[in-house]
C-alpha cells in the first residue's frame, strides 16, 4: 500500500517505504534504497524526512559520513517545524558533535524544540541546568524540565527525574 500511494505522490508514503528499507521492516535492509524515498519526500517538503536524511547523514549508514549535510538536513526539518531537527543541531552544540561545543546555542535550540512540545528537549534542558553546563547549576529547573517531559510520556524523563529528587535528600 505505501508503494501504491508514493506512485500517487504522497509524501508520507515515500517516508514510510524509507523507514522500511531503513530498519529492514518486510524487506531487506537498504539503507541506500531508504536514502532515495527520503529523498523523494523530502522533495516533497516531507520534514520527517529532512531529519531522517540528517541522521543517516550523521551516522553515516548508507553514504559517506557528512556532518554539513546532516546539518543542513537538520535545519531543514527545523524550518519545517520538526522539533527533532532543533532537537538534533542542539544536540551536537552540546556534545561537541559537528559543531565546536556551544552550550549557549544547545540551550537556545534545545528551547525552540521545548517551544514546540518535543519531550528530548526538556531532558536536554533539564541536564544543561543540573550538570551546570552553560547555565548555573540549577536544581528547580532541571526538575521542571524533567517533569515538562515526563508529562509528555518520557519514561527516561520520569527516570531522571526520580533520581535528581532522590539525589537531592
């Protein structure tokens, strides 16, 4: 069915045959075959697909490794409003990943994926105020991050949270 509607041009079904072919889901594994129905996706403005692009990119599953063109995926899926694409670039600004380490600017794109309700983001926010990693270390507020995404449904937020509070006893 999803081959019958990407020949009808939707975008979401070239996404989920790249997320087939990606995880090996009914069909052989083909990280090279997924790279080209994100591509049509994408072409498509399927933001979802930008980021999946941006992954593949930064891992290197199925092309050259390419932390620039991760990037610009990222930022893609980003001016779509996919919170994961912030999410991502955030990610590296915090991590030293293709970025030179900036916990400012992890802070401020970890906050626009907050904006928009994406759980990673306020577990990234509340580990940049409990580790004290560009902000004062600030207990209160890695707390109400990690709440903001435990309420989201995170399991690993709840988790964090459970051990910052027994920590601080």
């Amino acid at each position: 069915y999803y081959q019958k509607a990407a020949e009808l041009g939707v975008p979401v079904a070239f996404y989920n045959l790249g997320n087939n072919y990606s995880k090996g889901n009914g069909v052989k594994q083909d990280y090279k075959k997924a790279i080209e129905y994100y591509e049509k996706a994408a072409d498509l403005k399927y933001a979802d697909a930008f980021n999946q692009l941006g992954l593949l990119y930064d891992s290197g599953k199925g092309v050259k490794q390419d932390y620039t063109k991760a990037n610009e995926y990222y930022q893609k899926a980003a001016d779509l409003g996919k919170p994961s694409g912030y999410y991502n670039i955030g990610h590296h600004y915090e991590n030293a990943g293709f970025f030179r380490r900036d916990y400012a600017k992890a802070i401020e794109y970890y906050q626009k994926a907050a904006d928009l309700k994406y759980a990673q983001a306020f577990i990234g926010l509340g580990r940049m105020y409990e580790e004290g990693n560009g902000v004062s270390k600030d207990f209160s507020k890695a707390i109400e991050n990690y709440q903001k995404a435990s309420d989201l449904g995170d399991a690993d937020a709840a988790t964090k949270l459970n051990n910052l509070l027994k920590n601080m006893k």
